[in-house]
C-alpha cells in the first residue's frame, strides 16, 4: 500500500506479533494507521454462541482497519495475528498529514476502500440470498490470487476453517460442498489443496463480473450453483 520508506520518514514503527495474537479489539477508538509488513493478519468478528465471522485477510504490503480511523468511529472486529507477523504502526494525525502531503496516496487509499466496499455488498448479497456452492465459489474467485500452475490451475490460499468463517458456513458444510463442486467439474483438490479451474478463470476475465459464476463447466451455461 504505502511504501514503507514514507512510513518511517513520517514517524511509523514496526511491531512484531507472534500467532493469534490481537493486534486490536473490537470496540476499541481507532488511532493507528496498520500496514501488514511481513505474516498474515486477520480481521475477525467472534459471537458468543462460538462463531467467527472473517472480515478480512490481510497480507505483506496491506493495510486495515482504515474506515474507522477516517470516520473517527470504533474498530467493528478484532485484528489478530494468523501468522507471526510485522506490522507498521503509525499515529492518526501523522498518518493524515502524510495523505495532505501524498495526494497520489490519498487517491490509493480510497480506491482501496471502494474496492474493499464493493466486496462487502456483494458478499452479503452472496451469504443473504445464494446457497453454500455459490457462496464458495463467488468467494474464492473475488478473493483469488492470479498464480497458475503448469496444469492451468490457480491455488485457493484459504483454508476450509477460513472459507468457512468468511461465508458464514459451518466447516463440515464448507468441506462437503467443496467435495460436491469437485465433482461437478468446479474445483480440482490435489494433496487436500484447492485449484480453481483456469479455463473458468479466463472466462471471469472475459466477462468482468461474478454475476457469470451461474454456469456450468460442462455444457449447460444457464445451471445455478
């Protein structure tokens, strides 16, 4: 997001955590800029019936927790550690006098956070209203990282307890379904990983939306998920 060079010129420290630990709580007045330096972050919603609910993954080079910070509101979720990690820790009024002085970041961060805002409101029309293979699969292609393999696969970096708390679903509904679109030609599992199909891949490419995930990679375009 922002190069760290900037962030130290204007005062941002780096903090180590060690796995599962919380780097801030739900409800706490938001006050830092965060930036993942190395590790994996999470930002996570717990209900006291034992349920998780995965706002967000995070890796090297991103940010979060931003909107509060911008709208002088509390953190909705928790931010924990899901890796040991590195992460830079910047102050609220040093952080907006660097987007004052930064205009290009200041565009960056807000296209950033219009992409995270389009991501919400399709996620919850998908938890809302679609079934479990949907849900999956409009997850896993909105969340994908564009590294193919040799055999024209592309890895889903999520866990089935991670695709589980991100959707909303129970983990043994996630490992059944993801069974089920196996053997509906959707995914590929090799080694207990997950691989998205690339030629299904291209035609999201092509047509720009998940509104295409309604198909089939056989031959009936028109089936639902």
């Amino acid at each position: 997001m922002i190069d760290e060079r900037i962030l130290e010129r204007f005062g941002a420290k780096k903090i180590t955590f060690s796995k599962n630990t919380f780097l801030l709580n739900e409800g706490e007045k938001a006050l830092f800029y965060w930036q993942v330096a190395e590790g994996v972050v999470k930002m996570i919603n717990y209900a006291a019936n034992g349920k998780s609910f995965i706002q967000g993954i995070f890796y090297a080079g991103d940010s979060f927790g931003e909107p509060p910070l911008f709208a002088d509101l509390t953190y909705p979720s928790n931010a924990v550690a899901e890796t040991d990690a590195v992460v830079w820790k910047l102050s609220k009024s040093s952080f907006f006098n660097l987007l004052r002085e930064r205009f290009n970041l200041h565009l960056k961060m807000t296209k950033v956070l219009s992409q995270r805002l389009h991501y919400k409101a399709n996620i919850l029309k998908e938890i809302s209203t679609q079934s479990p293979k949907h849900r999956l699969i409009t997850l896993i292609d909105y969340l994908k990282k564009d590294v193919l393999s040799e055999e024209g696969l592309y890895e889903v970096p999520y866990t089935r307890k991670q695709l589980a708390e991100m959707t909303g679903l129970r983990v043994e509904t996630v490992i059944r379904n993801i069974k089920a679109l196996e053997k509906s030609g959707y995914l590929t599992i090799k080694n207990r990983k997950v691989y998205r199909k690339f030629y299904l891949y291209v035609f999201l490419l092509l047509n720009r939306g998940i509104q295409s995930l309604s198909f089939s990679p056989q031959t009936n375009h028109n089936k639902r998920l």
